[in-house]
C-alpha cells in the first residue's frame, strides 16, 4: 500500500503574503495546532536574508528552533531553502543531531540543478533529511527531467518534487510529468507534489497526483497550507485536502483543528492582505511567467488586466520564472532593450 503524507507549508509559503510576520508566539502556536490537525510533515518557514525578529524568516537552523514545540513520533518538522541563498548557511550549518528541524527543502530553477545537487549531498551527509523542489518543473523537457532523475537517484534524497511553480498545469499536463517522473525515480524516494492555484487546479492536481500515487504503489507527500495561504493565488488548501483522504481514503486528519487554526491565526492576515485566484494571477499563469511580476506590478499602481497582459507579453523567456526588476522596468519606461 502506498503512503500518502501531508506537509503544511503556511509559516513558509504563506509568509510571501504577510512577510512571515506571523509572530513568534503565534508561529509556535500554529505548529502546535498543525500537528493536534495531524499534519505528517510541517514547515516552520524559509532560510533568508532577514533582519531577525517576529517572523518565520530566518538567518540560521538555530533561529528556527525557537518556534519549534515538542512533536511525536509521526510528525516531522521541515524548512526551505532557496538554492540561491545557501550561503547565508555557511557558518551555522552544524548536524542534523543539533536542532529539531528534521529536513531541509532545498529549492533550485533548472540552470542550477547540478550545483544544487552537489549541495544536497552535504546537507545529507549532516544527518538532514533532505527534499528537492525541482522549481519550474514544466521548463524541464523529457529528456532535461530524464537526465536530472538520473543524478537524482544517485543521490538518493528522502524526497524530490514536481513544482507547479506558476500554476500552469491542467491535470493531463500534471498526469504526463509523474508518468515520467515515476519510470525512473528510485523507488524509495519519495515523490512530492506542491500545487499553486493560478488556474484553480490546486486541489485538482492534488488528488489526481494522490490516485496516480496509489495506482502507482509509491509513496507520496503533498504539499497544502491553511485556506491555501501563499503568494498569489495560492496553493492547495490543507482543510480540502484533508477533508478529501479522511472521506476517500479513511485518514484521521483534525479538520476542524484547521478550521480554527484559520479562524484565530490566518483569517486576520487574509482581510488584511488577501490572497487567492485573481484574472490577473491567471494572465501570468497563461503566459507561464511567476506571479511575483503581478505583485510587483501591482506595488506600481498597475491594475489595469489588458495593460497588464501587455506588459507580460513582453517579457523574455529568459526571465520569466524570476522576477527581473530592472527587466520590468525598461518595459514599464518603454524601452525594448531587455
């Protein structure tokens, strides 16, 4: 039987919304309600460049401890890391045995994937359970993703993920990259999933990735955060996806825990700032360009949807899967020097 575990990503992936201001108390208070829910893996935020103070972004493993409460057995405490912003790690990555993260998620864009994979052996050399988040998956042909599984193996990481970094894939799309994926990953990884809802296909992807899984006898981690907090349109809301394993597959998750975990902690943050599918998260999804443009357009007083598409029509391949300040610029000021 396959394995089907869920990790919650709201103090990371929500943090895009509030700057992972979320309070050190309240973050606490969050993962402990998180694991109450049942969560199997949790991410407690991102390894970033951050003065450090109230927030989930932090300078250091050691800084992250701090919200970290006691957990059981069944549950595992994660964090990310962006490949580009490894060396802020450089003199306080110490052994796993240390801390209480149990894993490091160690997101790369295909131009770094080699580097990025040399540096995973180091982190799992240092006891860390460690997840590849393949960035851009769709950017990756079959034989690009032929040719990074077959480094991947030789690795062997706990776990490697398709990445619908810009919410671009239709269910047939998502169905295509696990059967490739599948064929060749090592058996005993596990094979990961992290949605965005630029289409409204977060929960869609989810479950059909789950059935692919369990067709497919291996074992799968899919990613979700509470009401689907995340940049943008966000990602897979934890309370569906629960509520979908508890009625299709005989789970045991605390919905109603998440229900007022929301209620307390995130449903603030939402009137506040609200995220969620927008016409304008689905114009940069269409174009395959990361929804970061749309903030940062919008921060510009852009709002208008057929100026917007403009702007993103002219927006080199080269540079759509990060977002490119002066590049944006030039086109806002008119130029086509980009």
């Amino acid at each position: 039987m396959s394995k089907i575990y869920l990790l919650d990503c709201t103090l990371r992936d929500g943090g895009y919304v509030n700057n992972w201001d979320f309070g050190l108390d309240n973050a606490t208070t969050i993962m402990k309600e998180l694991q109450i829910a049942q969560l199997d893996f949790i991410e407690c935020g991102i390894i970033g460049k951050n003065p450090f103070g109230d927030t989930t972004k932090f300078n250091s493993l050691m800084q992250s401890s701090i919200i970290l409460p006691p957990k059981n057995e069944s549950c595992k405490y994660t964090i990310m890391l962006n490949f580009a912003d490894k060396d802020i790690l450089k003199d306080s990555l110490i052994e796993y045995k240390h801390f209480m993260v149990d894993a490091i998620r160690l997101a790369f864009f295909k131009e770094d994937f080699k580097e990025a994979l040399e540096y995973a052996k180091e982190l799992k050399a240092l006891g860390y359970k460690v997840f590849l988040q393949v960035m851009a998956t769709s950017n990756y042909d079959s034989g690009e993703l032929n040719k990074l599984i077959t480094l991947v193996n030789e690795v062997k990481p706990f776990a490697f993920y398709l990445v619908d970094s810009f919410g671009t894939l239709y269910n047939d799309d998502m169905r295509e990259f696990f059967l490739i994926i599948n064929v060749q990953l090592n058996e005993e990884i596990l094979f990961g999933f992290h949605a965005h809802n630029n289409m409204q296909l977060a929960l869609s992807n989810a479950i059909q990735f789950i059935e692919m899984g369990i067709d497919a006898k291996r074992d799968i981690v899919i990613d979700c955060s509470v009401y689907g907090m995340g940049r943008g349109a966000g990602n897979c809301p934890t309370e569906l996806i629960m509520q979908y394993m508890n009625k299709k597959h005989s789970c045991d998750y605390d919905i109603m825990q998440i229900i007022q975990l929301f209620k307390k902690h995130i449903k603030p943050i939402y009137e506040w700032t609200p995220w969620g599918y927008t016409a304008q998260h689905f114009l940069s999804a269409r174009k395959n360009i990361t929804p970061a443009y749309i903030w940062y357009l919008k921060n510009q007083g852009i709002i208008d949807l057929a100026r917007i598409n403009e702007i993103l029509c002219k927006i080199p391949d080269d540079k759509k899967h990060l977002l490119d300040v002066p590049a944006i610029q030039l086109i806002l000021e008119g130029s086509s020097d980009v």
